[in-house]
C-alpha cells in the first residue's frame, strides 16, 4: 500500500512540475515580444524605430498644449505592444487636476497618438 501511494505521489508531482514549466513557457514567451495578449505574433521589437522616445514625448507636450493641460513629463515604460503596434508608452504628472496623471500610447512608427488616458 505505501508503494501505491509513493507511486502515485510521485506522478502527481511529475504532472504538476510539467503543469508548472507549460505555464512559465507561456508566460515568457507573452512577455516576450514574440507573442501579443491575442496569441498573435508581434514580431520583435524595433531596434531603431521612426519616431524617437524624445520625439515621441514632444508629440505628447504638443498635444497638451493643444488640450490646454498643464502636465510634465513624469517617466516611460519603454516600447510595449500594444492593439496590435509598437508604442511608447509615456506617463505626464499634471498639476491640480482630480486625476495626476495622463498616459500617452504613441506608434513608434507613425507618431500617431493611439491612447491617451486620464489616470489616477
């Protein structure tokens, strides 16, 4: 009897162990770059893109001017995908406003604003 149960402990914790690395897989491969949150593939993120994260964030200051918000530019996550493109993502601190800070997803390639958020 203790040999069964051994026995089955023992492929328990194979099953689960494999579980286990199937699920890091996944995780490091949508993490990656090569994999976006639809299971497409992304292909891999752009070494030199069009529009440079300074570019990206004067794009960003020209449309609050434009909006007439006063925000400064706080810090970026870097090039993310995101809805299916390459953006940098950018975050501003605004200055007496309800919500303190607005984010910004602009196209690496375009300079196209694909997001911008009020967010607290």
């Amino acid at each position: 009897m203790k040999k069964i149960i051994t026995v089955i402990l023992i492929v328990m914790l194979l099953f689960s162990t494999i579980f286990m690395l199937s699920a890091c897989d996944i995780f490091t491969r949508s993490n990656s770059g090569n994999v976006n949150n639809d299971g497409n593939s992304s292909g891999n993120r752009p070494s030199n893109p069009a529009i440079s994260l300074e570019r990206a964030i004067e794009i960003a200051y020209e449309d609050l001017a434009r909006r007439g918000i006063n925000a400064t530019y706080h810090s970026n996550s870097g090039m993310d995908w995101e809805r299916g493109q390459w953006v940098w993502e950018l975050l501003f601190r605004t200055q007496g406003e309800r919500m303190p800070f607005i984010e910004f997803y602009i196209n690496v390639d375009s300079g196209e604003i694909v997001k911008f958020e009020w967010d607290d």
